[in-house]
C-alpha cells in the first residue's frame, strides 16, 4: 500500500475530485474532516462518523498535548487504537488553537511559550515539538507549525509573520523526515499564510514549494474576514499551489462556503459547524440551516430535512427533535450532530458526482437557489 498518493479523477471547471491513498484507507475528495479535538467527535460514536460517510477525522494537537498528554497517548498505543478509529486522522500542529485559546503567550523564532487554558501549567510548543506531539499521536496527515496572524494587521505585520511560518514549515519538514517509521507512513502538509494579499500568498506558495509537501493547506483564512474576502482569496490562492497535490482549506466552513471553496479548486475541509451546530440545535438542511428549538417545528411531524438519507431523518420527527433540544436531553445533541455530519457528507458526495460529471456549475447553482430558497 501507497504511503500517500493523489490522483484526479475528473475537473468541471476549477472544481476536481479525486482519491487520496494512504496506508489507512482512501480519501474521497473533495472531503470534509469532522473535527474531534479531545479524542472524540463530540455526541457521536467513532462507528456512527464512518456510517456518515466520512473517510478521515481531524484531531487537535494542543487540547491531546495538554490532555491526556501525547506521550501517555503513545503508551496507550496512539490516537487510533485510543479513540477506536482506524482510518486516517489528520492532526492540526497546535499553532491556531495556542493563538486563539491559550494565556500568556509569547512568540519567539524557536517557538512559543504559554500557559494552558486548563490549569495554567506552562508549555512550550515549536515545529521540532509539534511534530514529534503529531508522531506520537500517530497521525497520518501531520501539519506543519505555523503562526496564524489575525488578517487585518498591516502588511508588514503579516509579511513577517509569513516569512516566519515559512522558515518553520521548513523544521517542520527536517523534523518530521527524521521520524524514520512514522515518516514512511504518513504524510506532511505546508500550510500557506500571507491573510489576503495575493503578492503575499504567491510568495508563500513558492517557499512551500521549495520545501516541498505531500498537500497544501490554505491558512489564515476563516478567521473573521467574511466570505466575500475569503472567496475574493481563493479566486487565486489555490491555483498558487501545485495542481497536482491536495489543497485543504482549514476550519471551513458553511455548507455555501464548502460549495463556493470548491467551486474555487479546494479538495479538504475541516470545521466544528456541523458537530457544534448539533449540539446548540441549528440542523442544516437542503433548504438552508434551521433552528430546531423553534415553536413552529413543535409540532410538525415530518423529518427534519425530506431529501436527507440518514437514519436520523428516517426515523425521528422535526416535533421530536424539537422536545428533545427544549428539554435539554442529550439525545437531542446526539441526533441532530448525526444528521449534520450526514448532511455535510451527502454535500460532499454530491459535489463529487457533479464534478465527475461536468456538471460542478449547475449542481451549485441548485444548492444555492434551495439553500437561500431563492426561485
Ligand atoms: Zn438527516
């Protein structure tokens, strides 16, 4: 078996879908990575998320090294034999969630220093670190560490930063080829920085290349910009990178922005709105997101989306699901979480069918014309 292969199978327009191979199963682009950041896809059982149809999970790097720890994760035999899934986990380096959730933070050349938002206790995380924590997880697609800077800093703000993740990318490359046995079955992402500009990005993309990586993360993006800029971006971002390797949009996004994305050339996504959303009772639908918590759907004993397939939809009603979010019980969170992440994986199967048929354009123009519930 391959350590990692990517081929594609049909474009329709920008959009492509293909098959990655790795040794823990195939990957069926473009794709969408529920998130499990502490071990578990919240609600959902490790059997269910694979029933949706997903092919890959993500883990996060900065919430295992706090808890339970990513050496007492390696004892325990690693991430998959720990959470019981046994296809690829990509693992995030532990940079966005340092910069977003932790204290005392402090950024230097080597790495950064801060303190846990769970107890305080001081940690250090670098590109040497970060992929030794995504080795012993056991990851399969491990990212590079990288800084992610907000997007609406000055130019020069975001040029340093960039240059910096670049010089990172590459000891993240030096640290991850010295993992021996893990390097030889798995894969390494660079992650492009540069916010909006297009001098920037392009600058980026050509460091990455240099370096040279398995795929391509599109980063900085989806962190407060809205998706006009974020498509704005990606009208050039992607095409930057090489076409003949993955490229992975991080911590996208709505189901109208995984459609925009791809429509734009990006083969994987990540992002909690599914499993989130679930548990805070907003179900997405065809027809757009609803809340479920609405007195209107009380007593409506139709599913909670018609053109749904999945289990949740075919057995329990909108006025149940309803009681359930009201009343606060968990199965309420466990239902609709399994709907969305079914939800969000039809969107994905359908998208791919479109593309292998050259159909990209009108697939989406359906989608949007139902989602926004436009005639
Ligand atoms: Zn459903």
């Amino acid at each position: 078996m391959t350590r990692f292969s990517f081929q594609i199978h049909a474009t329709s327009g920008k959009a492509r879908t293909g098959t990655i191979q790795m040794k823990r199963g195939e990957i069926r682009t473009p794709a969408f990575m529920p998130v499990g950041t502490a071990a578990t896809v919240k609600a959902m059982k490790v059997e269910d998320v694979r029933r949706t149809g997903a092919d890959i999970i993500l883990g996060n790097t900065y919430h295992l090294m706090l808890r339970p720890g990513a050496e007492r994760m390696a004892r325990l035999g690693g991430l998959h034999a720990f959470m019981g899934w046994d296809r690829p986990i990509l693992t995030d380096s532990g940079g966005y969630q340092v910069m977003s959730l932790s204290d005392l933070r402090k950024i230097t050349e080597e790495g950064v220093t801060f303190a846990s938002h769970l107890d305080g206790s001081r940690h250090m995380l670098s590109p040497e670190r970060s992929m030794e924590i995504q080795r012993l997880l056991g990851s399969d697609i491990v990212m590079a560490f990288d800084e992610c800077p907000r997007a609406d800093q000055p130019r020069d703000v975001i040029a340093r930063s960039m240059e910096m993740s670049m010089r990172w990318a590459r000891r993240s490359r030096a640290g991850f080829d010295s993992g021996e046995e893990h390097a030889a079955r798995s894969a390494l992402f660079g992650i492009q920085q540069g916010a909006l500009d297009e001098g920037l990005r392009q600058a980026s993309a050509d460091a990455l290349r240099d370096i040279g990586f398995d795929g391509y993360a599109i980063g900085g993006l989806a962190v407060g910009e809205g998706q006009e800029a974020m498509f704005a971006t990606l009208d050039f971002a992607p095409s930057q990178l090489p076409a003949d390797r993955p490229r992975y949009l991080m911590g996208v996004g709505k189901p109208d922005d995984l459609v925009g994305a791809v429509e734009r050339g990006v083969d994987m996504f990540d992002c909690v709105l599914p499993t989130r959303s679930g548990r805070n009772g907003q179900g997405f639908t065809w027809n757009g997101p609803i809340n479920m918590r609405n007195a209107r759907h009380a007593e409506d004993t139709g599913p909670l989306d018609p053109r749904c397939t999945c289990p949740v939809c075919a057995k329990y009603s909108r006025a149940y699901l309803h009681h359930l979010h009201k009343a606060g019980e968990m199965l309420g969170a466990m239902l609709l979480t399994e709907h969305n992440l079914s939800f969000y994986q039809q969107l994905m199967a359908g998208m791919r069918a479109a593309i292998a048929e050259d159909r990209f354009t009108a697939f989406a123009a359906d989608f949007r014309r139902d989602y926004f519930n436009r005639e």
